[in-house]
C-alpha cells in the first residue's frame, strides 16, 4: 500500500530588514499592561517580519528589560497601571543611553495623549492594523528598510 505524501506548502517568506546598512532583524521592546495587546502587537510585528520582540507587562519589568539589552525600538503604551510610556522614556533619557532609542507611544485616548505627549514622541491609536504600524515605524525609524 503507497501512502500518499502531501507537500506542505512553504511558509511565506518574511522580510529581510537592513538597518543603518546591515542586514539584522532589529531588537523591539514592547510595553503594555494588556496582555492581549502584547499578544497582538508581537503578532503584527512578526507580520511584517520584525521577530526579536521582548515584551514588558509594566514599568518594573520595561526598566529591567532595559538594563540587560539595547534595543533598536521601544513601543509603550502610553498609559500603564503604575505609570506612562512616557514615564518610562524620562528614565531612559537621564540614563547612558540619553533617550536616543526611537519610540512609540500607543493610545486609545489620542487627544489626552496629544496632550501629554505634545509633538515631541510619535505616537499610534489604538485600534491599528499591521500597515499602519509599519507606516509608524518607517516615520519613526528612517534608517531601517525592508531589504529585497
């Protein structure tokens, strides 16, 4: 008896990433206190081929992240449970790295964001979808291309 063997169709492939030059998957942190949302964004991301995503349920565990690892992207919900985003990159600027890690602050209150944020950080509402996060981090991060 022949047992049939099926081709399993071939993963997509997922784009390639050159940054300031050199072809590397650039390393993302996200912050959220919403699981679900870290769920969704890590889901986008890899959409768009960005794989070396970390994650941070909080600002404890984001300030944690950031002292074992630089980062090429920082995405932070704009309001946690115990602070802001933008809290979070105030630490970041007093630290060695001086606040020079591109950042983007997601919302669902774009108008107290605006606010808040005032013109300074690139921010993205919530909802969005896998285009309009690239359309950001494209704006956020010029030197980062998807390579052929």
């Amino acid at each position: 008896m022949k047992r049939s063997v099926e081709a399993k169709a071939a993963a997509p492939a997922r784009p390639r990433w050159s940054v300031d030059g050199s072809l590397r998957t650039p390393a993302i942190l996200i912050v959220d206190d919403f699981p679900p949302m870290l769920k969704i964004l890590r889901a986008q991301l890899a959409e768009i081929g960005l794989t070396d995503v970390d994650v941070a349920g909080g600002t404890r565990q984001a300030l944690a992240a950031l002292q074992h690892r630089d980062y090429d992207l920082l995405i932070l919900d704009h309001y946690l449970g115990d602070s802001t985003g933008q809290e979070i990159l105030a630490s970041l600027a007093a630290g060695p790295r001086d606040g020079e890690t591109p950042s983007i602050i997601i919302t669902g209150e774009p108008e107290r964001a605006a606010r808040d944020i005032g013109s300074m950080l690139d921010w993205l509402r919530k909802p969005f979808n896998a285009a309009q996060l690239l359309n950001r981090i494209e704006s956020t991060c010029p030197h980062w291309r998807m390579a052929d």
